[in-house]
C-alpha cells in the first residue's frame, strides 16, 4: 500500500475518484464529503458566513440573529441550538434558547448579544450601540429635565422656564425640539 494518494477532504460535497494505471486499467469510486464535526458557532443574520459585527441601530427596528455551526474547515453545519443573552441593557430577546432569536432594541447605549450551546462553542456579536430612533412623542420639561405634570409654581418668579423635548418609541430621549408655545388662561406671557 506504499503507492497510494493522501486526500486533503476540506469541502462538502460529491467527488469521484479515478484511478489508472500505464496498462489502461482504470477503477472509479464516488466519494461524498460530509460535514464534520462541530467546531465553532457563530452568531449570523439571514446570510449564512457573515457575522454580525459592530452596528449602530435604533429601537424601531428588529433583528434576527441565528445560531449557525460550523467544523473545523468552516463548512456550515446548520443552525445550532444554543443559550442566548445580552449584555448591557439596550434590549430584550424573543428567547433565551433557541437556533435563532429576535432582539428588540430598547435603551439606548452599548452591547453585545452572546450564544453559548453548553458544549465549549460560543460567539458574541460585535459592539452593537442603540441611538435614539425617530421623535414619535413630546414631553415638557422643565430646566432639570423632569416632564411637567400640574406645577405649582409661585407667581412672584421672574421667569418659569419650559422645554419641549422628543421621545422615542421605547422612551428615549430624542433631544430638544423645536414648537411653537400657546397659553392658554390668563396666568402670564
């Protein structure tokens, strides 16, 4: 058996093998190349092979992530269950367990979303930071940024001021915006 041929088998797949020798002897074999043994997990959007890295998003979006395995050459396995989480408080999961998950930003700030499948495999995300999405409400508040809800106030301040602030959908600050001001009552100008 010292004139055999040693096959490097890296990629999944239908082969066939010819062997000839000088006489024109030939014999043939189909090789067929599976998947390996689970190596790493990976945590993927719709497109399999991409990792989800660093992204900026805002809380009127939702994303699906999946848990996608991998062997050793990097041939996709398929979807692996696995425990997921997040950390740091930009939002909330669908699931703890599962091949895939939805993720719901909510407070803005930075995280990463993390899978571990109990086995040694894990993966997290990259940096993944929460802005404010778009204003959908307004709050007045007043010079400490605390929203207004029936004042009393004094009627010998010189001034009383106000601020109309924005608000997204998950209740985060949007920053100052610009109104116009009606009083109604005859309390001042």
């Amino acid at each position: 058996k010292d004139k055999g041929i040693s096959l490097d088998l890296t990629k999944v797949g239908m082969a066939t093998l010819i062997a000839y020798d000088q006489q024109g002897h030939t014999a043939t074999a189909m090789l067929k190349i599976d998947v390996g043994e689970l190596a790493t997990l990976q945590i993927e959007g719709e497109t399999p092979k991409i990792p989800i890295g660093t992204r900026t998003v805002t809380p009127d979006m939702e994303l699906v992530f999946y848990s996608r395995g991998y062997d050793a050459d990097n041939n996709l396995s398929g979807e692996e269950v696995a425990n997921w989480s997040v950390i740091g408080d930009i939002g909330v999961l669908s699931t703890i367990t599962g091949t895939s998950v939805i993720w719901t930003p909510k407070k803005t700030g930075e995280g990463i979303i993390m899978l571990d499948d109990g086995q040694g495999h894990s993966d997290l995300t990259g940096t993944i930071t929460v802005t404010p999405g778009i204003t959908v409400a307004l709050k007045i508040e007043d010079a400490k940024g605390e929203e207004i809800c029936n004042p009393v106030v004094s009627a010998d301040e010189d001034a009383y001021w106000l601020y109309a602030q924005g608000y997204d959908c998950a209740a985060n600050s949007t920053g100052p915006v610009e109104v116009e001001w009606s009083l109604m009552g005859e309390i001042g100008h």
